[in-house]
C-alpha cells in the first residue's frame, strides 16, 4: 500500500519540476529567455520536450491505484515494475535537463523537485516489490 501511496505522492513533484525553472542562465545578452522549464523551454515547437513527464504522470497513476486496491502478487509485480521503471525514467530525465544546461547558469528548483519525484516513485515501486518478497509463498519439499 506504501507503494501506492508513494507512486501518487510522487506526482506533485513531477508536476512542480516541469513547471518551475530548472537553469537560471547567466549570460542573456542576446535578448534570450532567463531561465528554462520543462513546460517553457524558451524558444517555439519545444512542446514535445513536455510529452515524456506528462505521460508518467499520468500512466503512473493507474500502478499506483493497483498498489492501492488489489493485493494479487501478479498485480503487485507488474504495478511495482511499472513504478520503478516510471521513476529511474523520470529520474534521469531531470538529471539530463538540469546537468545539461548547469554550465550555463544556476540551477533552479525544477530540477531538483523533478528529481524528488523520480526518486518517490522508484522508492515506491521498491517498496512494493520488495513487499513480494517479505510475503513469498513457502516453498514445498
């Protein structure tokens, strides 16, 4: 149940990552953007950068709900990989966004909240997995 519960808690994060700035540049000079979010990259057709997060957010919340309600060891398995591979997915989405761009500028809050939630969400999806391993069937001689 932990485990569903994380992978929900999980989803504020993500969202909170996207929209705030996750690099603060230094240099604006040329009349460019200050800063950049997953959801403003800062210059036209950068819409399609946004389409991974929402995804996970969304296609997350269904393992989640299954960790909430069903307690099938089958169920628990494939709900608590699709946690764990949503949040080391999510995870180094955000590394790649903010270490990208950090030789340009300061590091914003979106890249660590973002991070926060990648995290969550594995944790949860372990939580869960693990939670297969601490009610494994006795084996028969």
């Amino acid at each position: 149940m932990i485990g569903g519960i994380a992978g929900i808690a999980a989803i504020p994060f993500i969202l909170a990552g996207c929209f705030l700035p996750f690099i603060y540049y230094s240099d604006t000079s040329g009349g460019g953007v200050t800063s950049s979010s997953v959801f403003n990259l800062g210059f036209p057709g950068t819409a399609w950068f946004a389409a991974e997060p929402v995804a996970v957010m969304l296609f997350s919340i269904a393992p989640a709900i299954v960790l909430l309600i069903w307690s099938s060891r089958l169920a628990t398995a494939i709900a608590s990989g699709a946690l764990i591979a949503f949040g080391v997915q999510t995870f180094f989405l955000f590394i790649g966004y903010t270490g990208g761009d950090l030789t340009l500028g300061r590091i914003g809050a979106g890249g660590p909240l973002g991070l926060v939630g990648g995290f969550v969400m594995l944790s949860g999806g372990v939580l869960a997995a693990a939670s297969l391993l601490a009610k494994a069937p006795a084996q028969q001689r």
